[in-house]
C-alpha cells in the first residue's frame, strides 16, 4: 500500500542515542523496540548500534539507534556520540533516585556539546511495571521535564509500555526542530528570524 521506496527521499534517517545510568534499562528498552523481545540478564553495555526501519506519520523513517554505556568508566565517549546524534532518549529508572539525579549532567553535556539552549531530547522514566519500588513519583519526572522544558513518557521495557512511544515521538520532535531550524536559514527574506526587532524598517 505504501509508496515508500519510489524515491531515495521518501525514507529519512534519524540517529538517536539512548542514555541514561547504569542499570536503568536502555539496552532493554532498545531491544525491546528493535526485536519485541525483553532481555532479562543485565550485561553491562558499551555500546551498540541498531537499525529500524518504519513508518512515524505515514511517512518512512530509518531509525539509527546507538545504545550507550551508563557506567562512568565509559564516560569519555560520550561526547563523541552527543556530537553524532540528532535526537536523545533521557532514561532513567523509577526504582532509581540517583539514576534520575544523573539526568541533570546528561542534558547539560549535551546542550554543551551542541552548543545549543535547546535541542531534541525526551525523558523516559523506565520501569513503571514496578510500582511497588517506585523511588521516582511521576510527579517529580514531570516537573523535571518542565525545568528541562523536553518531554516526559513513563515506560516500561518488560510491559512494551511505551516503547514505540518514546522512539516515535522524539522522532516527531526531530522533525520540528529540524522544519523550525530551516526558515532561519532564509530568514533575512521574510524577516522571520529569532528576536531580530532591533531592526526598523526605513
């Protein structure tokens, strides 16, 4: 049914990178989206890299998906994959306080990296099947996603709560900041650009 493939154009490549703490579920939460398939032993992950192709919006997207180490020996790599991606999955686990704490430093390094007030990224509080762990109230997740003014999903990797949700969406947020980033190219021509009203026109 689909016309994808008439066209080279028709399908987009997206390359987000999951991060997050130690432990909090990204390879989990990756796997269970590439494969539908939940991974019950915890092996720590440096990094892996993995392939999606689907349709956000009716329109075609290949996903790029690089899964991070969380440990903080890992640490120095981390710029070399903030400065690759185009989007970012905040994780973080509910059962984890510190694991939420740690969400601060990664969106701060990012922005640095990007040298950018802003830029694509989603909150994803992992592990909401185990309420009765639950550290994290959702409360607290959301007023973190206001500071950070990014959005706020509560997932579960072993439920499939919100898996495709949280990939999909920051998708669709790719997408606007990438059309909201294209008119400031020109926007000397319409005189659309951002806080340019010192200008008066004579």
């Amino acid at each position: 049914m689909s016309k994808a493939g008439d066209s080279n154009n028709t399908s987009q490549s997206y390359k987000l990178v999951v991060v997050g703490g130690g432990g909090v579920g990204k390879s989990a939460l990756t796997i269970q989206f590439i494969q539908s398939y939940f991974v019950t032993d915890y092996d720590p992950t440096i990094e892996d890299s993995y392939t999606k192709q689907c349709v956000i919006d009716s329109v075609v997207a290949r996903l790029d998906i690089l899964d991070t180490a969380g440990q903080e020996e890992f640490s120095a790599m981390r710029e070399q994959y903030m400065r690759s991606g185009e989007g970012f999955l905040l994780v973080y686990s509910v059962t984890d306080k510190s694991s939420f704490n740690e969400i601060y430093k990664f969106h701060k390094q990012i922005l640095r990296v990007k040298d950018r007030e802003e830029f694509p990224m989603i909150l994803v509080a992992n592990k909401a099947d185990l309420e009765h762990q639950r550290v994290v109230t959702k409360e607290e997740g959301q007023e973190l996603s206001r500071q950070l003014r990014i959005n706020y999903i509560e997932a579960s990797a072993k439920m499939r709560l919100n898996v495709d949700q949280s990939f999909y969406d920051l998708v669709r947020i790719i997408r606007k900041f990438q059309a909201e980033e294209r008119p400031e190219e020109n926007s000397r021509k319409n005189g659309s650009g951002k806080h340019r009203k010192k200008c008066s026109i004579l």
